[in-house]
C-alpha cells in the first residue's frame, strides 16, 4: 500500500509474469521466485498533483480537441454482447451489435441476430419453463406473444436442420419482430437424404404432430416458400453453385419509424446469398457534419453439404423399395412418412448400402448441410476493451492483444475431414484477411464432437471455445479427446449445459475509425478478386 495508490498481482504462469506495463518475473522481498496462483489484478488509481509541465501539456490538448469540434465526434463506439444460452444439448445464440454516437450520448438502434434455436433437452422440474423456452423469453424481454411492442431480429441463421436447433425458431418469431430467417440451400434430393438419414439414426421414430410440423418445416426449406409465414427466408448457397447466383437487391432492416434504419446491411433477404460473399453492416450517421456511412462489421457465411455422390446413391437406394414416390419428389407425405418409419430397418440398410455405394468417410449421422457464421469487426473497427463473465489468464494476454475479438459459429460442419477444413479455411481468408486468426471466441462443431473437431481451428489467437450441451446428454458430447486438444492449446474449455443459467456472455467495445479516413473495400454482389479462383 502506498499513497498514490494500491495494486495487487497475482499470476497464474510457471515462474510467472506480471501482467502490467513492464513484464519481470514476480519475486518476493528476499529475491525469491514466487509459486504461480490464480491470476486477479485489481487497482486503483488515486489522482497526484500534476506538475507544471504537465498543466500546460494538459491545456493544449483540451485547446486541441476543442478545434476539432464536434464534426469529427459522430459514430466512435460500438458495443458487441454475445451470449450463448443454456438451453442443454442445442444451441441458441445471441448477438448485438449497437453503434454509439458521442458527445450527446445518443445510442442507434441495435442490430441483432441470433445463430441456432433448439434443444433436445425438457424441463428441469415437472412443471417447470424447458431451458430453451425460458432463454428465448430472457432473450425477447417478454413472454407474451401478444405484446407490442417487441426487439427487432434482423436475422435468425439457422445452421442446419436437426430439431435441436430449430425446434424454438418459431416460438422465437412469436415473441420478437424478426426481420429475416437464414438457412443453408436445401435441395429436392437433399430433403430426401437429410429425411431418410434421421429415420435411420432413430432422431425420427414415431408420428406425432411435433413430427409433422418438422417435416413440413423440411420441405419448405426445400422449396421457393418462406420458413415461416410472413417471414422472408435468405437460401445460401453451397460452394459448387455459388459461383453462378447472384444475390438481388434490397434492405432487410426496414422499420415503421418512418426513417431508415441507422444501421444496414448490403445483401438482400429474398431469393439467394452467394457462400462467397460478405454481409457488411453499415452505420449512418444523424449529424450533417458527417453524412457518409461507415462501413463497420462484417457477418460471413459458409455453407457446406455432403458430396452430391453420397445423395444421389441415398436416392437410388431409395427407389428399389418403390414404397416413397412422393418424398422422392421432395414431398412431406405423411402416409409414405409412417410407412418409412415403420419400416425403420429396410430404411437403415438401405442407407447403409447408400454410404457404402458412395464410398464417403462420414459417419452416418453426419449431417447432409451445415451453415457457418462469421461475426467480426471490418474497416478498420478496433477492439479497445472486453469484458466477460470469466476471469482472463495471463496465458492468454498475447492470443487477446493479436485478436479482434471475431466470433464463429461452426454448426455441425465437418471439419475434421482435410478436404473440407482446407474448403472452410480458404473461404474465410478471402480477401487478403485472415479471419481465422482473429477469432476470439469459437462456438464448437457438434457440440464438441471427436467426429468434426480439427486441431488446426483453434491454432489461431483463441481464447475461449464454447460447447453447448445437454449435461446428461446419451452422445457424451463433448468429447474428452477435443476437451484435451482445447486445453493444451491453452484455450479455455466453456461447457455451457442447461443449468448454466443465462449462459456464457461476452462484452466488447469498438471504436471506430474517423469518417474522413473509412474507404470502403467491400465488393458488390457477384464481384470477386482478380487474383483469386471461383469458388
């Protein structure tokens, strides 16, 4: 203790360093190494007389912000929370991203968006809210279907399609006003594969109405139809057609305020959303001193779908039974549905014989399509300060310091398969920036999967790799084999069940470039770098 101020530190490394503006080895009085304990650095900081030099420092830095004015004080600051919410073994993730202006402290209107929404796992207690339900209405702010006044969604993605991450998506349209839904392309045959397969699997073995409403959901994302009533669903598209789609024009964050919205995105939400291009997020100033936009954060999608080999053999396989006309044609047919289901080992062997015939690697259950999502600051956004529920070692100071804190959200991809890690890994270092290397905070494949986990996603500058899970879930999930991998890393291991309660939450800060100096370097729709190959 002293009198200008008090400080302790602890640190939690071999020897250990002092996290501080000086690094030396932390040693007591009598020159002796200290045993490494938990890290917690805590001050505060009292105020000293300033010296006459630094009175007249002082001075000429108020004189100088005071030239400036208030022309270059528009859009500063932008805030990011993130939560993964307990809901056990699913997934259901929130973003918001809200762009503040200084000096009036006037807050924009935030944009959100939410990355899965389901869950396999039931109440807690007989009578008692189920942990995804209860997450959604933590989430809206309400309960109440009816109410009015509701937070706008701009978009819901929806990784892939697997009850345990849709099955919440339309109680979730019920309780907030939700802008625009985003799944990966799923054709015809695709509807087939994915349809079959989770028969076979046993995820599919009776006929209730829960049931039919999910197959039905099945058969409008293999359609031109929206997923939801009254909601506009964005298809993207897989690598090998993305080349020749383009997406049309238009502005998804529209409002009844009788204005534009003060932030946008670039990509329309009807039609199709090329897998090679970005959404960036575009904040509009309200002063006139400053009337360009900023472009500022960036969302980027990948979509992956298992080989089209491995599809067309599940078709042929299909077609010997002559039992399915209907769902061959990409048709939710509730009487050839039960048949299938009732017949669940002439379904499985012919799968089976499908995979066999196809030759694929993949395990059975794998899922036919999966949609990745980026989250990341662009143009120049700097990470200036975080905040989370956890407390942050000093082993992961560095990984911090060369991080721009971006999030990816990995579905169920496949990764652990060579090919399609070098696919997922080229794609999000497109355009001279490697994105995977700024990744902060990953959500992991399959809920920690041995089956989809690599090694390579998390050599980056990660902090912290998030498994969402049900705490007594039949598939052990997450692996103890990915849980070693992530913990010699040196990345945090945050297991996320339904009895975490909100969940895992993360607060980051931004801060923006000056408007003079922000040029935009997105491309538009379709435009690709001269350097590079079609995807």
């Amino acid at each position: 203790r002293q009198a200008g101020g008090v400080m302790w530190a602890w640190v939690a490394l071999n020897g250990g360093v002092e996290v501080s503006e000086t690094t030396a080895p932390i040693v007591s009085h009598h020159g002796q190494r200290q045993n490494p304990v938990l890290l917690l650095r805590m001050w505060r900081h009292q105020p000293q007389v300033a010296t006459a030099g630094q009175t007249e420092a002082n001075d000429r830095t108020m004189a100088s912000d005071t030239e400036r004015g208030e022309s270059e004080m528009t859009i500063t600051t932008v805030k990011v929370n993130r939560m993964q919410y307990g809901v056990g073994q699913g997934g259901f993730h929130a973003q918001q991203i809200r762009r503040h202006n200084l000096p009036d402290g006037i807050s924009a209107e935030a944009y959100r968006f939410v990355y899965d929404c389901g869950s396999d796992t039931g109440p807690l207690k007989s009578k008692a809210t189920k942990p995804l339900n209860w997450a959604i209405e933590h989430f809206a702010g309400n309960s109440d279907r009816n109410q009015t006044e509701k937070i706008c969604v701009n978009s819901l993605y929806l990784s892939h399609f697997q009850k345990d991450h849709i099955d919440g998506a339309r109680r979730l349209a019920e309780l907030v006003d939700l802008q625009e839904v985003v799944i990966p392309h799923l054709a015809k045959d695709q509807f087939v594969h994915l349809l079959i397969q989770q028969i076979a699997s046993g995820e599919i073995t009776e006929l209730t109405e829960q049931t039919r409403e999910y197959v039905n959901t099945l058969a409008r994302a293999a359609s031109d139809e929206a997923l939801f009533e009254n909601i506009p669903t964005t298809r993207v598209m897989r690598d090998d057609s993305a080349s020749d789609k383009q997406s049309p024009a238009g502005n998804p964050n529209q409002t009844d305020k009788g204005r534009d919205p003060l932030i946008t995105h670039d990509l329309a939400t009807v039609g199709t959303w090329a897998h090679d291009q970005s959404r960036i997020l575009t904040a509009h100033p309200e002063h006139n001193n400053n009337p360009d936009p900023q472009e500022f954060w960036e969302l980027r999608v990948w979509s992956y779908a298992q080989a089209n080999a491995v599809t067309a053999a599940v078709k042929a396989e299909l077609e010997k039974l002559t039992a399915l006309p209907k769902i061959l044609e990409g048709l939710a047919d509730l009487n050839e549905l039960a048949w299938a289901i009732k017949n669940r080992t002439l379904i499985q062997e012919a799968y089976k014989q499908a995979l066999k015939t196809a030759g694929t690697p993949y395990s059975a259950d794998h899922n036919v399509v999966s949609l990745c999502l980026h989250s990341g600051p662009w143009n120049g956004t700097k990470l200036t300060r975080n905040r989370n529920c956890r407390l942050i070692p000093c082993l992961w100071i560095k990984k911090w310091l060369h991080s721009d804190g971006s999030w990816i959200g990995t579905g169920d991809a496949l990764l652990r398969e060579q090919g399609i890690w070098d696919t997922f890994k080229a794609h999000f270092s497109r355009d001279n920036r490697d994105r995977p290397k700024n990744w902060r905070t990953i959500l992991m494949p399959h809920h920690g999967s041995v089956h989809n986990f690599n090694d390579a996603l998390i050599s980056g500058n990660v902090c912290h790799a998030v498994f969402s899970v049900g705490a007594f879930n039949k598939y052990k999930h997450p692996s103890m084999s990915v849980l070693e991998a992530v913990a010699d890393a040196g990345v945090t291991c945050n297991v996320v069940t339904e009895f975490t309660r909100p969940g895992f939450f993360e607060h980051l800060t931004y801060e923006l470039p000056p408007p003079s100096n922000t040029k935009s370097t997105h491309k538009s729709a379709g435009q690709a770098d001269d350097h590079e190959a079609a995807p």
